[in-house]
C-alpha cells in the first residue's frame, strides 16, 4: 500500500525519487495487462476524464485516451478550436464548467508554461499535466526514464545526452529534472541559440560540439525543431543544423559508440535531426518509447484516481 | 508478536498434501488442468499443490498461473491508500480449461470475486473450482464457498489468521492474532 505525494502530476519538478519509482512499479503491471489478449481492466469504471487540448496532439492524445478506456474510465474529449475559448471564457471557467458536469479528473495541454498550476489553486480535481508550452511535459520524461531503465537497467550513473532544440523543449526540462531524480547525469546539445541561459545552474552539462558529446554518452535522446515555436531565426538553415546537429551512422562509427541508445520523442523529421535508417535500427527504442507510453500514463492515472476516496 | 498456532509445521504439510491428495482424486486427468493462485499469499499454497501433484503424477507438468487481483478489487477509491499490485503471471490461455483459484485465507469472499473477474479476462474456463488452505466461516459478504477446503476456523471478526512461510520452508505455520497483537 502506498501512495503518491502530490494530488496532481504539474510537473516532475514537484514529485519525488519515490514517486517515481511507484510510478515505475505500477507501470509495470499495467505493461503486462496491455500485453493480454483482453487489454482492460475495470479500476476506474466509475471516474470520468476530461481530455482538454488547448494545443495540437497525437500520440500524447491518443496514448492518454488509451490508456483511460484500458482502465474502463469514461472519456470526454474537448479541444481549444472548437470551444466557447474562442468566445472569450476564461480556463478556470470552462473547466469549472466542465467539472460541474460531474467529471472527476482532467488531462490539459496548454500553451502557457504554469497554466495547471494556475488551474490546481482555482479547482476541485486531479489535474495531468500533458504538456505546458515550454515548460514541462511529465508523462513524456516518465516513460522515457522508463523505456531507458527496461533497457538499461538502474540509471543511477548512466549518461543521458539530449540534443536540438532545448529552448523550445518541455521533453528536454522534465527529463532532465526525471533523469537526475533517479541519479542519472544529464547534458544538452545543440546550436548556443537554442540552449536557454543558466541552464548549467541545474547542474547539467552543456556542450556545443556533437562528436565530443557522443563519446560521452550511454544514451542519446534527439529532440525535434520546433519551428511552430520559433519567432525569429536561430540558426542559419535546416540542412546547416542537420548537418551540425543531426545524427547519421558515419557519426556513431566514426565516434566509435557500439552500445549506443537512441531515443526520441516523436514526432521525428526524419532526416533533420536523424536519419531514417538510424531511427528504424537497432540503437533505437522510440517506439518501446511510444509502447511504454500508454503503460505509464494507466499508472499515473491509476494513483491519482485511487487517491480520491469517494465513499 | 505472538499468536495462537492453529496449525504447526506438521499439521499444515499433511493438510496440504491432503488438500493435493483431494484434487488428484477428483481430477485423475490433469491434461487439460491448470492451478491459478491468487497474489500474493496464494501462491505459496499454489505452490505446494503443484508440487506434490506432479510427485503423485509421476511428475506430470502442471499448468500453474499467478493472478493479481488488485485491478479488479471492488474497494479502489474507497481506502485512504492506493493498492500497490503485484505481478501477474499467466503464461496460458483459460480458454476451456478446468482451473483451481487457489488462495490462503477465505475471508469476505471479495477477493475470490475479484479473482473470477481477472480470471476471465484470460478466457472462457469450462469450470473453476476453489481451493482455499484456511476457511474463516461466518464471515462471508459474498456467496462464496469453497471446493476445497485446508481447516475451518471460527474465529471473531477482528481477529487476524495469517499462514506464514518460512524462508527455508521448515517452518511454516498458520497463526490466529488477536486484534491488538
């Protein structure tokens, strides 16, 4: 018997070493029950989800609503550009609104960095953060550490390198404060451009060159260029920062790293920062990523419902 | 802590080998048999009878699954703390097989109703029958009786029967504990 710390999932940031490795311990139960024949079990059968997207999704979406109906939780789903936002409520005021229909929890994408905290003070329900603008995106950096501990075991010590767009990634500040919850060393790489100032004041490593930071890694997670996200121009032309920053076999050979683990968030450009046939080889593990995905968010949701006694 | 022995290691070997003696006589074919154990507490007990059916088959394999209940439980929601489950470990379809749900202690009957549900989830058995080492009687909230059956005890509601299993299995017992022990 145990439980989470927090009554919401804002952001890694707010949850400790213990929640995660609960978290972990769950999601691999649930991995199991994905595996079965029959992919559901009824736990939650009586909480209702509210899916609310203030922003473009797909996997994230799809792998949170999964999740839900595996667990036999009734799902709505609402998404900004067809809602009375465009009319001019405020989010307190739709999500009230929507709890007023009696639904127990809800999983936002927002804009805003903050805008689930904002939400969780005005409130009365379990919120996930499924992403907040640049900010954090919990569910992500959970089942990276995830996929990365079913491959590699215990991360304590291990040496995570993620390259690209750090300035614009909420994959890349959840996973960097998740990787060094569990004891892992974090660095960033990418065009100076794109790598936020005090970055190092969290104690991760900054580096410029690519090759020197692959010799250092055990594990390399590319991210993708947001270009949605970028207002002015950050570094000369696509193929200049593929050329950079993009990962190729004759990289990883000439480095010489046998071992190492490719990860990605999705959704890739293939042939921006990897290549295709780097993604689809046999480094990679983006899509145990995308599998590993629907087993943590079950879990998640799983210890947040049970957490609300209703009778 | 210190309890009233209901069954000392002796006592709970015989009752076990003779709870795999009942099973053995009234399957006598155990080809399309399979033993599902509860988590935690009924696998050791699944265990057992596992062990000396294949001793009195001349070491014939016998199906054994593990289930884990957690998700099916009728109480999530209702309890200050999250269940942590354990693993579940079904390495074959139920579909048409006679399965044995096997646990320790028959208590509400809330758990054997749980187990029932999860079992289905892995097919349609041809019949289930439930074998249980200790049956608490007079404490059902469900219909629930079992086939097989270790010792009944009569005992009051807040007191607790716990079957403990020692490390190096010599000595196994079951315990009745008062409520403030």
């Amino acid at each position: 018997m145990s439980k989470l710390s927090t009554k919401h999932l804002l952001g890694i940031k707010n949850i400790t070493p213990e929640d995660i490795q609960l978290i972990f311990q769950t999601a691999d139960n649930f991995k199991e029950v994905i595996n079965r024949p029959i992919k559901k079990v009824p736990s939650l059968r009586d909480v209702t989800i509210a899916n609310i997207f203030f922003e473009n999704s797909t996997r994230t979406k799809l792998s949170f609503e999964l999740a839900e109906k595996r667990l036999s939780a009734d799902v709505v789903n609402f998404s900004a550009s067809s809602s009375s936002v465009k009319k001019g409520e405020t989010l307190v005021d739709t999500v009230n609104n929507i709890l007023a229909m009696k639904v127990d929890m809800v999983v936002m994408r927002h804009p805003n960095p903050g805008a689930h905290v904002h939400l969780a003070r005005h409130v009365d329900c379990s919120i996930v953060n499924a992403g907040d603008g640049a900010h954090e995106h919990p569910t992500q950096a959970l089942l990276d550490a995830y996929s990365l501990r079913e491959k590699l075991g215990e991360l304590k010590g291990k040496k995570v390198l993620i390259v690209g767009d750090i300035l614009h990634s909420r994959v890349a500040l959840s996973n960097i404060f998740c990787l060094q919850k569990l004891g892992a060393e974090v660095a960033v790489c990418g065009p100076a451009t794109l790598i936020p100032r005090h970055l190092a004041s969290l104690g991760v490593k900054v580096l410029l060159d690519l090759k020197e930071a692959l010799r250092w890694a055990d594990v390399a997670n590319m991210l993708r260029i947001q270009l949605e996200r970028q207002d002015i121009e950050y570094f000369p032309s696509l193929r200049e920062y593929s050329m950079q920053y993009g990962l190729t076999r004759a990289l990883l050979e000439e480095v010489g790293k046998k071992d190492l683990v490719i990860m990605h968030p999705g959704p890739i450009n293939r042939g921006v920062e990897i290549t295709s046939d780097l993604a689809d080889s046999e480094y990679s593990i983006i899509l145990n990523q995308v599998e590993n995905g629907v087993a943590i968010r079950m879990a998640v949701l799983y210890l947040l419902a049970g957490q609300a006694k209703t009778a | 802590m210190k309890g009233r022995t209901l069954l000392d290691h002796t006592a709970l070997s015989y009752t076990l080998d003779r709870l795999a003696y009942e099973v053995y006589e009234q399957h006598l074919d155990f080809s399309n048999l399979a033993i599902v154990s509860l988590q935690p507490r009924g696998v050791a007990v699944g265990e057992h009878i596992v062990k000396k059916l294949a001793e009195l088959t001349d070491g014939e394999k016998i199906l054994h699954g593990k289930l884990d209940v957690t998700f099916y439980r009728d109480d999530f929601r209702r309890r200050e703390e999250v269940l942590v489950p354990s693993s579940t470990d079904m390495e074959f379809s139920v579909e048409g097989k006679e399965i044995i749900l096997v646990d320790d202690v028959l208590y509400t009957g809330r758990t054997v109703r749980s187990g029932l549900d999860a079992l289905l989830d892995f097919g349609r058995p041809k019949h289930v029958e439930l074998l249980v080492l200790i049956d608490r009687r007079f404490s059902r909230e469900l219909p629930v009786q079992p086939d097989y059956t270790g010792r009944m005890v009569d005992v009051v509601s807040d007191e607790r029967v716990k079957v403990e299993w020692s490390e190096d299995n010599s000595n196994n017992r079951v315990t009745l504990y008062s409520a403030d022990q």
